[in-house]
C-alpha cells in the first residue's frame, strides 16, 4: 500500500464494548491502521504516531473530550477528531465543532453508520489535501504558479491540473470563466510558464474594440490601404509571433470575421489590410469567453469549423461563491499586497469579518473582492478588519439566492444558512425543518467557522 493510502486512525474510548465496536468497524477497511487507548493521556502520549484521524469519547476517565481535543489540536490542528457522546446535547456540540472538531456524533441505535459515514468524508479530504499538497509542490518546482493564482479549493486544484497539462504542450486554450474570475491571468500563467515565456504576451479583448476595427487590430494595415492609413501598422497576431496571443472575449467577433480568423490561425499566416503578401506568424493562441461557445454555435452566432479549432485544452473557472474557504486566502493576500502601496496599515480580519465575507455571492468573482478589501482597509479604524467595515456592491438578499446558477453544493449551502439566520442558529430546529442529520448542519457551521 502507498503512503498516499494509508490512513492512522486512535480510537480512544474507556467503553469496552463501544471500543471493540468502534476497532472492528475502522479495522474493516484494509488502509487503516487502527490503535486503540482507554485514557486521553494515553492518546496524548502517542500524538507522535502522527495520527490521521482520532475518535475521541467524550466522557474519559481523566479528562473531558474538550480538554483532549484542544491538546490534539495545539499539537497538529489538521488532525480530524470525531467526538462520541452518550449525551445529546447541541450547545456542547457547536461548541466542540468551533474549537476544531469534525464531527459530532451521539452514541445510539444510528451511530455506527453516521461514524463510517463520517469517517469517509474524512478520508476524502484528507485524500484531497494530499493531492493539493503534492500539486502544489509539484507546481512550486515546475511552474511557481503561486506568483499568479491563489487557490486551494477542489475546482482550483482541477485548475492547476489543467494548467500543469497546457503549459507542457503547445495545443490551444479555451477558457471560459464569469466577467472578473481571472480568465486572463490563467492566460498569463500559462505563458510565463510555457516554452514561448521569453515571447510576447499580447492580449486583446474582442469586446472593447468596435466592429470596424477588429479586423485592422488583428491584421494590421499596410500604408494606403484606407484614409488614415498613413503608415503600416502591424496587428496582434504580428506582434505576437514568438509568444502568446490571448484573445479574451471571442465570442464577440462578428461572424463575418470569423472565416478570416479561422484561415489565419489553419494557415498560421495572414494578409494585412491592402496586402496581397502573407506575412507568417508563430504564436501560441488562448481564447477566453464568459459565455458558452457551444450554445453560441448552436444559435448561428460562432461558427462551428472555428469553434472546434478554437476548442483545443479547455478550462473552466469556478465563480468565486464556489470556492470556499479560497475566499479568505484571496482577502488575506490583497490586505498583504495593496493596502502598503497606498499608505496604510496592514488590517487583518476579525472572526465575524470572515463570516460576512464567506455569506456573500460575489457576482463580480475576484475582481470585486479585491474592491471590497480595498475599501474595507481603509475604513477599518483598529487593527481589525469588521464586519460594518466591509461594503458589498450588491448585496443579495437569502431570497434572491434561489434565482441564481449555482451548482447543487452552493444551493445547499444557502439553503442551511438561510435557515440557521431564520432559526437564530437551533441547529435542531433546522436539521428538522429540512430533513437532514444534524452532523450536516454541524459540518457547515464547522466550515463557516
């Protein structure tokens, strides 16, 4: 078995039947090595093992579970510790979820399922930290993408995989993403990590010229070749023979462009405007859109021959409200990067600062989370970031979020929050209400936290 499989679990329980049933349930799966102590000390004693995850009872005979699990966590806060208890009681629950325990579980006729149950999404993280570890290292000593993204959520890590694979080959990108989730730092990216990182970077975005000069930005002119042309004039594709084209917004190109462009980039030459030589070019080509290319061409409005050339490696970026907890990485980096440049002190974010951060939608993705810490740094009056300090652009209200696409893991998240603000927080109140486990409600409070 690889070291990448393998996982230690403590099961530390004073119950002797509780114990056995606990070692025989973890013992059944071949990749756990299971040991097994009657006393928080002698849990303690062996941290050193380095355990992976630890079912810690409640109820010791020489110290309570929260004494335990407080020394678990100053020794390795990554440790996941389960708490059983043969009480069922909710405050003391949130309360042990918020000082870093996973799960919370009541010892009943239930508890071996919500155990395994628990216990695999354990390992499923672990196993995902594992691989965003060994990515990123892997990516620190290849590519050192960390100059450009920020990220350590599961569509990020699906990112970096797809950048590893586009940075060592020259096939065409597409990347598709919502206005302000970085479509063109990803192009960045994978130039400057690419062959061609000694060429030119030329980026053009299709939306911001009009209509009549696309094809003079693209081609260039020669001299003569319409009134004003008083000199040639090289275009992108020119300027970007070496290095890479990024033409960010392609969905915009009129369509009668868009035969010239497919020649262009099957004949890897071009003519300039009023030219009858074709001039070559050798450019890596990168295309982004916040729309999807694919209805454009089900709608006549991209053609079909120049969407399959275009197609090539493609990427997705994930909205910012999808990315968890890469909300807060995002925030603490700009607090690090822009407020010195302007003069003032370095805030940091208190406890109900993250809360409100981590409850927004972000329809402007990064780009107005950027804004936001921006403005929130310099209104902020301590040392701490708070909430009131924090100012969103457009605010959505929790029955608005049902009008938005999401995908079914942010709906179910609202969901919870919603009903958490509506209940003030009765985590029975709401795991009744919508007819889920409470150790649901508990994980998401664990994770807002």
């Amino acid at each position: 078995m690889s070291k990448d499989q393998w996982i230690r679990i403590f099961v530390v329980e004073d119950d002797p039947v509780y114990q056995r049933v606990v070692k025989y349930l973890m013992e059944r799966d071949p990749e756990h090595e299971v040991h097994v102590f009657s006393s928080g000390q002698a849990c303690l004693d062996q941290l050193s093992l380095r355990p992976h995850i630890i079912s810690l009872d409640y109820t010791l005979p020489d110290m309570t579970g929260e004494e335990v699990l407080s020394r678990i966590k100053s020794f390795d806060a990554d440790i996941g510790v389960v708490i059983l208890s043969g009480q069922q009681d909710i405050g003391t629950a949130v309360q042990l979820l918020r000082k870093g325990a996973f799960d919370y579980i009541t010892k009943d006729k239930e508890t071996q399922d919500r155990l395994q149950n628990t216990i695999h999404h354990l390992k499923k993280q672990i196993s995902l930290e594992r691989e965003v570890r060994n990515l990123k290292a892997e990516l620190v000593e290849k590519y050192d993408f960390g100059k450009f993204l920020i990220g350590q959520s599961k569509p990020m890590l699906e990112v970096f995989r797809l950048i590893s694979k586009a940075v060592r080959s020259e096939i065409t990108v597409s990347i598709q993403g919502e206005s302000g989730t970085g479509k063109e730092v990803v192009a960045k990216s994978i130039h400057h990590n690419s062959s061609r990182q000694k060429g030119p970077f030329v980026a053009l975005n299709m939306s911001a010229i009009p209509k009549d000069l696309i094809e003079s930005e693209l081609f260039g002119f020669e001299k003569g070749a319409f009134t004003g042309a008083l000199a040639r004039k090289k275009g992108q594709f020119e300027l970007s023979d070496g290095g890479t084209l990024f033409l960010d917004e392609i969905a915009e190109i009129d369509v009668s462009l868009q035969a010239k462009l497919l020649r262009a980039i099957q004949e890897r030459q071009f003519l300039r405007i009023g030219s009858e030589s074709p001039v070559s070019f050798d450019a890596r080509l990168i295309v982004a859109t916040h729309k999807n290319l694919a209805e454009e061409v089900r709608a006549g409005r991209f053609r079909e021959d120049l969407y399959y050339r275009l197609l090539g490696l493609s990427i997705k970026l994930p909205p910012l409200c999808e990315r968890g907890n890469d909300i807060l990485l995002l925030a603490n980096h700009f607090l690090r990067q822009s407020p010195q440049a302007k003069g003032v002190p370095v805030r940091e974010l208190s406890k109900e600062a993250k809360n409100k951060l981590l409850s927004y939608h972000y329809p402007g993705n990064v780009r107005e989370l950027m804004a936001t810490i921006e403005l929130a740094s310099v209104m902020a009056e301590g040392k701490f970031i708070e909430p009131d300090d924090i100012t969103f652009s457009n605010l959505i209200s929790a029955h608005e979020f049902l009008n938005d696409e999401m995908t079914m893991e942010a709906y179910k998240n609202n969901i919870i929050r919603y009903y958490l603000k509506k209940y003030e927080g009765n985590v029975q109140a709401v795991a009744q209400h919508l007819d889920i486990g409470k150790s649901t409600v508990y994980r998401f409070l664990q994770e807002e936290t």
